[in-house]
C-alpha cells in the first residue's frame, strides 16, 4: 500500500509483538536473598528464543513491584528496517511504558500499545468496527 502511494517512499518500520500474559517470574540472587528484579530489567539472553541481529525477543521488567513478584512482558521483534540495535530497542521500549498520559507513573506495557487498545475498544463500543448494519 506504501509503494502504491509513492514508488520513492521507503518507511523505517519496527514490527514488535507484546504479550503482557505470560506466566514467566524473574527473579535475582544477591548476597543469598531473592529479590524482585528492578525496574528497566531486560532479559534477552537464557529464556528467550531468538537473539539474532533483526529478529530477537527479550523480557522487561518497566515497574518496580511492590507487592508479589515482578511479572515481565515478552517482546518479539518480528521486523526491524530501522538502524536501531537490541540495546537501543529496549531502551525505548522501557522509557515508552513512562510516556502514558493518564497515569503518572510506568505502565506495564508501552504508551502507544495502551492507546491502540483504547482506540479499538472505543471502535468496538460505540460500534464502529465496520460489522454495523447502519451503513
């Protein structure tokens, strides 16, 4: 559709999967205690997957948890054309879980993951997901 609009036009694109269900637990050691992970932990090495160049996954920990233990988010980038390296992927991704406008601290997920879902519920309660029969 891109390429349809104008032949010269070549977007950077980052395609990532989010999934805020998993049933992973991260914990670490220190002097003999386990302890919460803090928040900004990334774990892209041991659990994960993949951990090439283009297509990886990683594990992060944006909050700090309080209460229980730490639940982290998968992410999987499935398509990377920009010239951001891992690092500088989890990076972003951990300061966009502190850019959300209606809470002032980190969400467990980023920012515009939480206003995609706020745009499609809106779409789906005031029934504009385009099964209507209102025409």
């Amino acid at each position: 559709a891109i390429h349809k609009h104008n032949q010269n036009y070549r977007p950077k694109i980052l395609y990532i999967f989010v999934d805020r269900k998993i049933s992973h637990r991260l914990f670490y050691k220190n002097n003999g205690s386990v302890l919460n992970p803090g928040p900004g932990t990334a774990l892209d090495i041991g659990l994960v997957d993949n951990q090439g160049d283009q297509l990886f996954d990683f594990f992060l920990i944006p909050h700090k948890a309080t209460v229980a233990t730490a639940q982290p988010v998968h992410y999987l980038v499935v398509y990377n054309s920009t010239s951001l390296k891992k690092d500088q992927i989890e990076t972003s991704t951990y300061h966009l879980c502190y850019n959300y406008f209606n809470f002032a601290g980190p969400i467990k997920v980023p920012s515009s993951c939480m206003y995609a879902q706020k745009i499609a519920n809106f779409a789906i309660d005031n029934e504009l997901a385009g099964n209507s029969t209102n025409g």
